[in-house]
C-alpha cells in the first residue's frame, strides 16, 4: 500500500477507476484531508475526492500556491472587520482597534493598505489619547519589523476554500454568546467585543454543552466573503471526541450559506494540537503575523 503523507499536505495524486473505466487511472490535486479507511482530497475548487486507500497507484507532493501580497491585504482586511473592537478608526491606511484592553486583536492597528513613518506616528497618538499601549498586528509582507525589535505572540494565519456542507448535529447558533456558551469559553471577553463587526454577521455556536465557537463574515476588497472562525474552546472532559471537528464544521457550513466562498482561523504558532485540527479539516497557512509594540519601533527611529 502506497505511503501517504499526513493531512494538510498539497499532494498530486493518482488512482484507480472503476473497472472497464478509460483511461483506467486519473489524477487529483489538492489537499489531504483525511488518510484512514478513506483517503480524502480537498481540491483549489473546495471539491472533496474520497478514494478507498487500495486504489491509489502514486502520490507525490507538491508545493503550495505562491501567496501574493495582495492575498494577504485581502484576508487581513476580512480579518480585521471581523474582530474590530469597540472602538475602531481607519488612520490613512491603517485600521486602529480599541476595546479596553480585551485581547490584543481588539487593540490593535493593523496595516492594510499604507506603511510609513506618518502613519505610526497617527497610530500612537490614537493610542495615547486612550491612554492605552499603541500596538500592532504585523502580518508578512504588509509590515517590516526591523532586526533587532521584539515581538510576541507568532501566529499562523490559515486558510481554506469551503468545500460542500457540512452540517452539525445538535449545533446550536446564537447571536450573543449564552449562559452555556459562557460556562465552556471563560475567557473574560466582554459581549461587545466578541458581538463587533464591520458590515458583517457573527454567530456563537454551541455543541453539545462541550465545545463553543465563534464565527463572522465579512467581505475581502477583491469581494472575496470570508468566514472567520474564533473563540473555539472544548471543555477538558470533552476532548479528543471530534467535537471541535463538528462545532467549525458547522460554524463554515453557516458561513456558506451566508455568501462565505473561503474560511480562516488564526493560531498561535505553538499550538500544535489547533494547527493539526485546522490541517486535518483542509486549512493550510497562508502567511504568518506577530504583535510589536510602536514605542519599541520608534525607538529604533523606525
């Protein structure tokens, strides 16, 4: 049996048709999504291609789709709108989030279309007037942190296209986080910051009084909608059920049905075990980013 490498991977691979087919054999690229008793392929298109494990004839793997910069402006952008804080504004470029210190998403600028000296000198003047830490959300390419600056929190941003539905048993939706959405997920995060959106929707799922999520669409300025998937807790009882599985299917499934042609999530870069979650169900990284502090930029004479 040929050897296949683990879900996540941007693989081409070749296998068998149905007897008296012609020609016997095709090929399929995409991602794997699952290697067991189904090998599964998520192609560009969302597609899903099950093969039984005994009719692959070869596999090899290939390498990822380049991703532009104007890639990463777009899904940043969607990004951005769906976790913009209380208290938002665009400074020139730059869209600056204030939400009293809850998360440091919400409190953060992020810069989406311009870079330069004016703009960070803007943004910390925002910042101050708030008496709050001027910080930023620096993803690849968008901002150059020089050698030498600190940063914190490396994340890896990832990225899928959304395949057919996938519904979730017993998943209920909500439109604030509820009393049991509230007893999985104890993270101190105000309604108003987990509710905000800009020209989006959001949604609180809950499954099985276990496992909760949230999700928003919004809109990429290529027009590209985008559904976001965040806050996702299991409580400790519950894991290594499939229940996390089941809740982010069924958050992208109502993203879909909302215009949602593309999902992300973000993730610490050392959360091995979410980074394998996301792989296994089709999301690859699409670039990384990281938080830095304006006063140790300016320090620097950035």
């Amino acid at each position: 049996m040929i050897e296949l490498p683990t879900p996540g991977t941007r693989v081409s691979l070749r296998y068998w048709l149905p007897a008296g087919s012609t020609p016997p054999h095709t090929d399929v690229v995409g991602h794997l999504v699952e290697v067991g008793s189904t090998v599964r392929v998520r192609t560009r298109r969302g597609e899903i291609v099950d093969i039984a494990p005994a009719d692959v004839v070869a596999v090899r793997v290939v390498p990822e789709l380049p991703v532009r910069t104007g890639d990463i402006r777009n899904l940043e952008h969607a990004a951005a709108l769906g976790w913009p804080g209380t208290e938002h504004q665009w400074l020139d470029g730059w869209l600056s989030r204030y939400a009293r210190g809850a998360t440091r998403r919400a409190n953060s600028a992020v810069p989406l279309r311009f870079t330069s000296h004016a703009e960070l000198l803007a943004v910390a003047d925002w910042y101050a007037a708030r008496s709050a830490p001027a910080l930023i959300s620096a993803p690849d390419r968008l901002f150059r942190v020089p050698k030498g600056v600190p940063v914190d929190a490396e994340n890896l941003v990832m990225a899928s296209d959304l395949g057919s539905a996938s519904a979730a048993p017993g998943l209920v939706l909500t439109d604030l986080p509820s009393a049991a959405w509230r007893m999985v997920n104890r993270r101190d995060v105000p309604d108003e910051v987990l509710t905000a959106v800009i020209d989006g929707v959001v949604v609180f799922g809950e499954l099985a009084g276990a496992a909760v999520g949230r999700a928003a669409v919004t809109e990429a300025p290529d027009g590209t909608r985008w559904v976001g998937l965040s806050s996702v807790h299991v409580s400790d009882d519950a894991r290594r059920q499939g229940l996390a599985r089941s809740l982010c299917a069924g958050l992208l499934d109502w993203g879909r049905e909302r215009g949602a042609t593309r999902g992300y999530v973000q993730v610490v870069a050392d959360n091995t075990a979410a980074r394998a979650l996301y792989e296994s169900m089709g999301f690859v990284v699409h670039h990384h980013s990281r938080y830095v502090r304006v006063d140790d930029l300016l320090a620097r004479n950035w």
